[in-house]
C-alpha cells in the first residue's frame, strides 16, 4: 500500500470504470489514450491565457491545471463525465486542505461553455476519502477487474483492448 499512489486521473478513472483505472496504473496505454493526453493538453494551454501559473505538480504527486486566486480549476471539454470530473476536483481540493491551502474548485466545461463551482464540505470530504481508499482497493489487485459494459466503453481508450475477444467471437 504504501508504495502506491494515487492522483486526480486515478479517481476519474474510478468513478468511470474501476478496470481503466487498474490498466491505466498498471501503464498500459493505448495509442487513442496519447491523442486524448494531446488533446488534454491542448486545451489546457488555451484555457487559461491569463494566469501565470499553469499546471502544477504538486509534492511530485498530482498535477493541477492552475490556481486562480480561491479557486482550483480544471477545464474539460465536455460534461458527459461530470460525475468522475466532481470526484477529480474533490481530490485536489482534499489534497490542497491537507497541505493546508483551502481553496474552491471551478470545473469550466468549453462545449457546454459553463462553469461549475465546487466546495469541499464535510460530505464531499467523508465521500473522496471513501473513494482514495476504493481506489486504492482496486489498484492492489493482482489481476484487472472485469469487463463491465458501461455506455462510456464505446469512447474509451481500452475499447479495442477489452472488447477484442468479444469482436473475434463474432
Ligand atoms: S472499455 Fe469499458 S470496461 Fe474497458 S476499460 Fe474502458 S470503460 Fe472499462
């Protein structure tokens, strides 16, 4: 356990699918995964022309996108994950409070073009520490948890990977 680290991308894997989050810790990537990683980064040098401060690595541990003044935030491309973007914004917003540095997070999605706000309460506190720790259950598996056909497999890196022998069968 102690050799184990988990991040933001850790937790929005988990809230998505608990096997990309084990395949993703385990460092196999699929050639989409890079394109999306570009496509992520893209956005991100354009999203915040005017703070100084871009993406930040954090105790060599989780990188943030950037700090605006009371907020932490993230910008995504779209809010079909909204759930898994929330658990990712918790995590840094715990992680910054351990460290001391209480912030607000703002989650801006450009297709919907809007911006949500999130804090840090007692709930969303008892409800990541909950989610690190099942994180943490998933990665100290020793084999990937199954197959779970969930809608969002169709957009996934891991798509061709888990669902090939499905293909061959047919
Ligand atoms: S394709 Fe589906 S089951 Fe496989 S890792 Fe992606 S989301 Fe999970």
């Amino acid at each position: 356990m102690e050799n184990l680290k988990v991040g933001g991308v850790h937790l929005h894997y988990y809230a998505v699918c608990k096997r990309k989050l084990w395949l993703y810790d385990r460092g196999i990537t699929m050639e989409q995964e890079s394109d999306r990683v570009l496509q992520g980064k893209i956005l991100h040098e354009h999203a915040y022309p005017r703070l100084q401060q871009k993406e930040l690595l954090i105790d060599d541990t989780f990188k943030i996108d950037a700090i605006d003044g009371e907020y932490i935030r993230e910008t995504k491309i779209s809010s079909k994950l909204a759930n898994a973007d929330r658990l990712q914004m918790l995590f840094y917003l715990y992680q910054m409070e351990l460290r001391g540095i209480k912030k607000k997070g703002l989650l801006s999605y450009t297709k919907e073009k809007r911006t949500k706000e999130l804090i840090l309460d007692e709930d969303s506190k008892k409800e990541i520490k909950k989610a690190i720790a099942g994180a943490f259950s998933v990665l100290e598996r020793e084999t990937a948890p199954k197959v779970k056909k969930v809608p969002y497999c169709k957009s996934c890196a891991y798509y061709s990977f888990c669902y090939a022998l499905e293909e061959d069968e047919e």
